[in-house]
C-alpha cells in the first residue's frame, strides 16, 4: 500500500517596500510581469503546485507589505511558516542593510522552534536594471551577509527579465520540504504537524497497487 | 451610445477621448463594462442633481444650514450616492476640510515648496504604483504623479509623527480626481486629523492600533452577524487581517471597482467608519452559501475577488444599510461592563 499526500509548504516572502516581493512572486507562480502593480498594503497570497522528489506539493506564498509600520499586521501570517524568503534590490543598499532587521524580525513573531536552523533564503532582485551599472550591493557581500547566518541559500533574480526566478522558488520549495520533514521527524513521528490553517491538506489519499502489499 | 452618454454630460475633468478607459478614466480591463453606477437614467440623475444644488446652494453656502435642519434628509440622500460632478465639492463640504482651508491660507504651497520631509523617497517609490491603471496617474512624471506626490509629501511634513504610511496614496489619488491639490491636501488633513469627525484618525500611527482594533471588532461581528460562516473561518483559521485589512487602511479604494468605492466613500465621509464594517459584513452577507463550503485557500482567494454582482453598488449598499452594527464606543463599553460584570462574580 503506498500513501500519497499533498504536502503544504508555507512561504513567507519578505523585505522592504519596492524591491520586487510582488512581482517575483507573479513571475514564479502566473509567468508574467507588469510595471503595472499596486504598492501592496496588508498582504497577498498566492499559491503554486509542483512536484519535488516525486512529492505532491502546494506552495503557499504570503507577499507581505514592505513598509516597516505593517509589520504588525504580519504576525498572523508568520506562525507555522516553512521557509522565509528575504529579497532586496541589489540597486538600492538600504534594502540590503535591512536585511538584519527583517530575519530578527521574524524570527520574533513566527517563533520557530529552532531559530537557529529555521531555513531562510536571499534573493538579490532587479540585475537586469540598466545592464547592471546601477548596481550597489556586490554578490560577495550578499553571500558573505548569507554565511554569516548559518550559511544561507542565494539567489541573483530579475522578475522582469524571468532570470533565475523558478531556480530560486524551487529551491525555496526543497528547502521548505527538507524543514518540514526534519520538523516531522522530530517531534510526531509519521504524524504530520497540525499546523495553521490547513488541517483540510491532512487527508491522506490512500490507493492500493498490488505491487506494493 | 451609453458610453458618450455618461461621458458627456457629468464627467468632471478634461474628456478622455478614447473608448478604453471608462467613465471614470481607468483603463479597461474587459470590454463588458455596464458599471451599474452608469444604469441610472439621463433625466432621473439631471432631477437629482438639481436637487443636490438647491440643497448646498451657491458654492456651498447653504449647506450648513441644510444640514443642521434636516440631517435625516441629508443623510438619505448621501447614501443614495452624491451625484459625480457635485461629489468633489460635497466631500469638501461634509468633511469640513474647506473650513480647513479657508482658515489656513498659504499654508499648503508652504509645506509643498519650501519644506523636506523623510518620507521623500518612500512616497516616489509608490508614486507609480498608485492606481497604475488610471489614466491621470499613469503617465510618469505626469501632471497626475506630481499631484500626488505633493499631497503626500505635504502631509508627511504636516503630520510628521505619522509621516507617509502606504496606502495614503490610494486615498489621496482617489480625492485628486475630484478636486485640486491643495483641496485633496486638506481633505485628507480633515480624514486624518479630525476637522468635523475624523473617522480615520490614528489609523496610520505607529504599529497601526486601530488598524488591528478594527479587523479585531470585525472578527466579533462576523460571529455575531453571519454565526455559520464566523465559525467556518475559525475552522479554517482564516482571520480578517488575511484580507480586510486594506478594507480599513484605504477604505475600499485599494482593489473594489470604482463605482462602488466612490458610493462607500460619500457615505463614509458622512457617517464615519461604520460603513467600512458594514460594507464588508453585506459582503460577506451576499457571498455566504458560497464561501462557506471553500476550504482555506479558496476561501482567501474568493476573499479577495469578489464576484462582480456582489459588488453593484446598488445591491450591496441597501443590503449594507440594512445591517445594524452598534456604534464602536458602544461596543467598546459593553465589552468592558462584560469585563466588570465578570470581575466582580469571581472577586
């Protein structure tokens, strides 16, 4: 008897106003881009299904507001995440100094139960701007600031351009997978958590083949 | 044909010519555009536009008065919808942000010239991404972006311990379309800062408090009002701030098909926030049989794209209308007698 699921990774997508969480997002999940979004206010969500290592799986993104002051309308959607993705602009330091503050930040609210290897992971958005000659943050010091916290994945994306942006949601939904795994394991065995808001993805689809009795 | 019907006779603003933006300068999406806003006839909106002028009187200047004799009629009327071309100065009248001005002269071309505010480069940064589909807002660097620009950056100076907050734009935008810079400057001060009521007052503060005492009370309302639905989305751990919270933050202007904003507006200015909780209850009100058998993520999607039917202004204000929602200071007191009552069994 073999038993199939569908397994719910929740994403949490987050960095500062403008620096392209929406629009990554849209190119990931319905492969378009338009320089005609709406600044986001409160929080969006989309969803993306997709197979990884022969896994049925259900991406649940949340596009978060960037402003700083909506941070206090995200602690709902924080709890239960599997996988935090942190972008800035590459063009814009600010955003890149951020950083520090949106990885605490939500290492406070959603409350992991192991913050030191909860899985994060850094996108680099917009190289495509002007062929790269407006470009402020090097990839070294991305990926020194990614090693200095436990060594986290990075990604180098224009959302504009679909440069590197499914590579880098796949590998959000394999690392999102590898922690809720790690998470099962840990603490219930072969039952799944009962997380957030999807106790209806619990439903296991049973099928019986004769080669695996 | 209905087009250059509604285009000709009460369209405020320079003409668009062109066929692909509708009667309120968006660009199309879909050709079916029958907005109900439009289905009222020639003669009926001319009747209730002269209505509306003998009310208010020249400029404005019988419009306290009316008020004050007959608020039950003024009341009525406002939530039959304040007709397009008069809308810019009634709101202006209601608000009381052209007592504002009149009391402030000089003030505005002060904060927009000569003063700099922190918020310079946030407010560019959303510039383009305020109703990016309008056509006054759409061309960069245009005459509709630097309105906009100048509105916000004023107040972020006006109003430096709330500064520029996202959304404000989409505020804003929606005054400048009715009326002048500086009079969407002090309307917005009105909305914010309390002139006659401030019925958003404290929304953008800091860790957004009444943002979050809002969607809180919401939450109690839906349980109250739609009990079936109140707890299908506490199974589905669905929770108002998954999508109503920029109900509040922009008061329906964010992402609801302009016909309908505009009337939720002429009413909000009038009678406050309540609105705001009403329109989403009969929302959720029209929407019931179907939301209640989606599960989580259906649900979130259909809470954020409702069918167009249940957003004609004309079925779903009378059913908000009708929706009784005691008064917030009255709730607010009720939950603290509750809180007495209880305290003082156990103590």
């Amino acid at each position: 008897m073999s038993m199939r699921r569908r397994t719910l990774l929740k994403v949490i997508v987050l960095g500062d106003s403008g620096v392209g969480k929406t629009s990554l997002m849209n190119q990931y999940v319905h492969m378009k881009f338009t320089q005609q979004y709406k600044a986001t206010i409160g929080a969006d969500f989309v969803t993306k299904e997709l197979q990884i290592d022969d896994r049925d799986v259900t991406l649940q993104i949340w596009d978060t507001a960037g402003q700083e002051r909506f941070q206090s309308l995200g602690v709902a959607f924080y709890r239960g995440a599997d996988c935090c993705v942190l972008v800035y602009d590459v063009n814009v330091m600010k955003s890149f100094d951020s950083l520090d503050n949106w990885h605490e930040e939500f290492l406070k609210q959603a409350n992991p139960t192991d913050p030191r290897t909860f899985p994060f992971i850094l996108l680099g958005n917009k190289i495509d701007v002007d062929g790269g000659n407006t470009r402020v943050v090097s990839e070294k010091k991305a990926k020194d600031w990614c090693a200095s916290k436990e060594n986290i994945p990075y990604f180098e994306t224009s959302a504009k351009e679909d440069i590197n942006v499914d590579a880098a949601f796949h590998c959000i939904a394999k690392t999102a997978l590898a922690n809720e795994r790690e998470q099962d394991m840990k603490q219930y065995g072969f039952i799944k958590q009962w997380r957030f808001g999807y106790d209806h993805y619990l439903v296991l689809h049973f099928s019986l083949h004769s080669r695996d009795l | 044909m209905d087009r250059s019907r509604g285009i000709n006779d009460y369209e405020p603003g320079p003409v668009p010519s062109e066929s692909r933006v509708d009667r309120y300068g968006f660009i199309k999406q879909n050709v079916s555009n029958s907005s109900a806003a439009e289905g009222l006839g020639k003669s009926r909106e001319a009747r209730r536009v002269r209505k509306w002028r003998k009310m208010i009187g020249v400029g404005g200047s019988d419009w306290k008065h009316y008020v004050r004799r007959k608020p039950h009629v003024v009341k009525r009327r406002i939530r039959k919808g304040i007709p397009d071309c008069l809308r810019g100065l009634v709101w202006q009248l209601i608000s009381g942000s052209r007592d504002l001005l009149l009391m402030n002269p000089g003030v505005y071309e002060q904060l927009v010239i000569y003063e700099t505010s922190a918020s310079e480069l946030d407010i560019i940064r959303d510039i383009s991404r305020t109703f990016p589909t309008h056509v006054f807002f759409q061309q960069r660097h245009g005459p509709g972006q630097r309105s906009l620009y100048n509105v916000l950056k004023a107040y972020s100076v006006f109003d430096r311990a709330v500064g520029y907050v996202q959304g404000m734009g989409f505020l804003a935008g929606l005054l400048l379309l009715y009326m002048s810079e500086e009079d969407a400057f002090w309307l917005l001060v009105a909305l914010l800062k309390g002139a006659v009521h401030a019925p958003m007052e404290g929304l953008y503060q800091v860790g957004l408090p009444l943002v979050q005492q809002y969607l809180f009370q919401f939450e109690h309302l839906v349980r109250e009002h739609l009990p079936k639905l109140g707890e299908h989305f506490s199974r589905e751990m669905i929770n108002p701030s998954m999508y109503a919270s920029q109900w509040f933050i922009t008061v329906f202007s964010y992402s609801f098909p302009f016909p309908l904003a505009l009337r939720i507006w002429d009413v909000f200015l009038f009678e406050g926030v309540k609105i705001v909780f009403k329109v989403g209850l009969a929302l959720l009100k029209y929407c019931h049989d179907d939301l209640i058998n989606l599960s989580f993520e259906k649900l979130i999607h259909a809470l954020r794209n409702f069918p167009e039917d249940a957003m004609n202004p004309d079925i779903l204000l009378p059913m908000a209308y009708s929706i009784k929602v005691l008064s917030l200071s009255t709730q607010v007191f009720m939950a603290l007698s509750t809180l007495k009552f209880l305290m003082s069994i156990h103590f």
